[in-house]
C-alpha cells in the first residue's frame, strides 16, 4: 500500500514540475479560459438581464472546454516522449498511474477554477466565492477529470488523437454539466438546501460510479 | 463461404411473417385514439423501436463486459453489431416520435428529458464508431470500443436521472402518471405484439450482422495470406 502511495505521488509530481519548468499546459488553458469567457460576453452582449441568469452555464462551459485542451495536453505529452512506455514498464500499480494522472489534472483545473473565478467575479460585479458554490466546483471537477483522465489516455492512442477527445468526453460528463449548472445556479440565487440537495446527491454519485469504473477499466485502455 | 444456416433462414421468413401481422394489426385491428386520432398509430412502432435500441445497446455493454475477461473475438463484433443496429433503431424511433409530437404537443421536438437524453444517446454511440474508426490494430480497437460501450451504458441512466429532475411532459404508458393515456384491450395487444415483433426484427438482424462481421475478418485473414 505504501508503494501504491509512493508511485502516486511521484508521478503528481513529475506532472507537477514538468509543469513548472515548461508552463505550457496552464499557460494556455487560462488563456483559453479567459477567451471562452470573452466570446459569451460578446454573445450575450445585447442581453445584460440574460448574462446574468447564464452565470453558471458559462462557467461550467469555460471550465469543460478548459479543461478538454490541459487533458488532451497531459496525455500528450507522455505520449509523445515515450514517458507512458516508462511509466507502464515501471513495477508500479497500473491503477497508480491513474491517479496519479487524474490528481494533476484535477490540479490543474483546480488552478484554472481559481484564476477564472476572481476574474468573473471582477468582470461583472458578482461574487462568486460562496462555499456553496465552491463545493459544485469541486465535486463537478472530480468527475470530469477521473472521466477525462481515462478517455484522454484512449484518445490520444488514436489516429485523431486531439479532435476526438471533445466527441468522447462530452456526451458522457453531460450529468456532471447538468447537476453542476443546476447545482451553482441554485447556490447563487439562494435556493433552499432541499432543492439543491439532490443536484449534489447527483455529482456524487456519479463521481463514485465513474472514479470506479474508471479504476477497473484503466488497465484495458494502457495495455500493449 | 458457409451457407446460411438454416435456423436463420427459418428466422428471417418468420420475422418477415411476423412484421407484415404487426404493421396489419397496427392499421386495421387497434381501434382509433379518440383524443390523437390516426397519428396514435405511429406509437406502437415509436416504443417498438425505441425498445429495440435500448436493448442493442444493453447487448453492446454486455458484450463490452465479455469481451474485456474473454478476449474473445467474436463479442467484439457482437458489440459492434449490436451498436450498429441500435442506432439506426433509435434514430427511428426519434423521427416517428418527431411526427407524433408534431400534432400532439405542436412541435418537432422539444428539450424533454426522454428526448433529450434520446439524442445524448445517439451521440455517445456516434462517438463509439468514431473511436472505432481512428484505431488501426483491431485488437486495440476491440479492447477500446468494449471500455466506451461500459462506460456509456453507465452514464447513460444518470443523464436520464438528470434530466428528469426537471418535469416531463412525455406520456407515461407503462405505469402511471398524470399524462398516462389508458389502451383497450386491442391497443394492448398490438403494442405488446409490435414489441415481440420488433424483438425478432433485431435478433434477425443482428445475427446477419455478427455473420457478416465474421466473413469480413475471415476475408482479412486470407488477404494477408495471399500478401505473404
């Protein structure tokens, strides 16, 4: 078990500071991020009544394109200098490897959620940080990536690779989008706790469901 | 080349037996709806269909299941033919549901939860013949197409659960429900017999399909022998 740990955290890590050093995959899932919101601006732009009641549905968009661009990214890359061959020859756990996968990715969004709230908040004269709010965010991130992290390590064995991920991803997280937008609209206009209630019931259960299957079916989609 | 066998030819004449009784008693023996009127009859093929592709797609999963502690072949073109058939199914019985909705609700289509969660299921298996189609070594190909077939028979119900906790307007048959319209006896039975009859339809199919899938890897295999 401690080995389990151990080779989790290593391969967090190695994400980690190949991130630091080269900078490439949040650099451009930010600037992205900040582009989607710029585009619903420019969409909703005649509507002011409409942006606002969208809130959410354009955070949990920016957040789901964002995201697709740093998963595909981190496949890519271990893909692409022969790391995953490493990674897999290693005596590690295949499930470790994963996690260890889906924790950066989770990290990296996580990054991404931090830097896009502020700044929505700032742009349009809202506050976001309610703790309500903050946990959808956290639960709708962690079944987007355990689903992400898998789908990606299968796209990127294909001969689309990038163009497929999207087409994959989308139709299976669409209960995450669905709770997730519900859930913060919920929390941002003050519905009552048992009207949001079963929107997290939702997110969690499907982060339990998906977290699982995920870690039985890992092993098929690395195999050589 | 083998023959056909003769189970299916049997199969096939029977199916073919059983759709002409099925589109007969659909036309001249249900009664008219009194509310709907004619276009009532699309409904019987509507949840015929519609039944159909759900349970291609709980072969496919299943299939998907075999394949992965198998490693056998043959479930992965069971699952690839049952995905097939399925969404042509589906897609049947989203357009037979467009027509009824059309004069009963007044419009082509609207964001409902079975609807939508209809189209999401048209995509998600869109998506398996993608995934398909960008991987060369078939057994790689086999291995992904059972992962995404699981995966998205599991995702599935929850999309329908979530959806659903938004209201529905879609008529409830089986069960009830305030939008739940009762059937006579009649209409009973040639609901109950399209459903049989749609049944045979598709394991008619699919066992063409699986057969097919068969000859065409038999086709590879002597194509590489022949390039040897």
């Amino acid at each position: 078990m401690r080995a389990f740990w151990r080779a989790l955290w290593a391969i967090v890590w190695k994400d980690l500071a190949a991130e630091v050093r080269s900078r490439e995959l949040l650099s451009s899932m930010l600037v992205f991020a900040l582009l989607v919101i710029l585009v619903f601006d420019f969409a909703l732009v005649l509507d002011v009544k409409a942006r606002h009641s969208v809130t959410a549905g354009v955070l949990w968009v920016t957040f789901a394109f964002a995201g697709t661009l740093g998963l595909n990214r981190s496949m890519a890359q271990e893909k692409d200098r022969g790391c995953m061959d490493g990674l897999l020859l290693a005596p590690v756990d295949r499930s470790a490897i994963y996690f260890g996968k889906a924790i950066g990715n989770l990290f990296f969004m996580f990054i991404v959620e931090a830097v896009v709230l502020p700044v929505y908040s700032l742009l349009y004269n809202t506050n976001l940080f309610k703790p309500g709010l903050l946990l959808v965010v956290l639960l709708g991130s962690v079944g987007y990536v355990a689903v992400g992290t898998l789908l990606s390590a299968m796209a990127v064995q294909t001969r689309t690779r990038d163009v497929l991920l999207p087409i994959l991803l989308f139709p299976l997280v669409i209960p995450v989008l669905i709770a997730a937008v519900n859930a913060s609209t919920a929390f941002l206009q003050g519905w009552e706790l048992a009207e949001i209630s079963p929107w997290i019931n939702l997110l969690l259960g499907y982060d339990v469901i998906f977290i699982a299957g995920a870690f039985m079916v890992f092993d098929y989609i690395v195999e050589e | 080349m083998q023959p056909k066998p003769r189970t299916l030819q049997i199969l096939d004449l029977v199916t073919v037996l059983f759709f002409l009784a099925a589109v007969g008693m659909v036309f001249f023996y249900a009664p008219l709806e009194a509310v709907m009127g004619q276009v009532q009859r699309v409904f019987y093929f509507h949840v015929a269909t519609a039944w159909v592709g759900m349970l291609g797609f709980l072969v496919a999963a299943i299939a998907g299941v075999a394949y992965l502690v198998k490693q056998d072949r043959k479930w992965d073109i069971v699952g690839l033919s049952a995905v097939e058939i399925s969404l042509v199914f589906f897609f049947i019985a989203i357009v037979s549901g467009s027509i009824w909705a059309k004069p009963s609700w007044g419009t082509w289509w609207t964001w409902e939860p079975r609807l939508t969660t209809a189209a999401i299921v048209e995509l998600v298996y869109a998506a398996y013949l993608l995934l398909r189609q960008g991987l060369e070594d078939p057994e790689r190909r086999a291995r992904f197409g059972a992962v995404y077939a699981i995966l998205g028979f599991i995702s599935v119900p929850l999309t329908f659960i979530s959806i659903r906790l938004f209201r529905t307007i879609h008529p409830v048959v089986v069960g009830s429900g305030a939008a739940a319209f009762d059937m006579s006896p009649a209409m009973l039975q040639t609901f109950l017999f399209s459903l049989w009859t749609f049944s045979l339809v598709f394991a008619d199919l699919l066992w063409h399909r699986i057969r097919l899938g068969r000859l065409a890897e038999r086709v590879e295999a002597l194509k590489l022998k022949i390039n040897d």
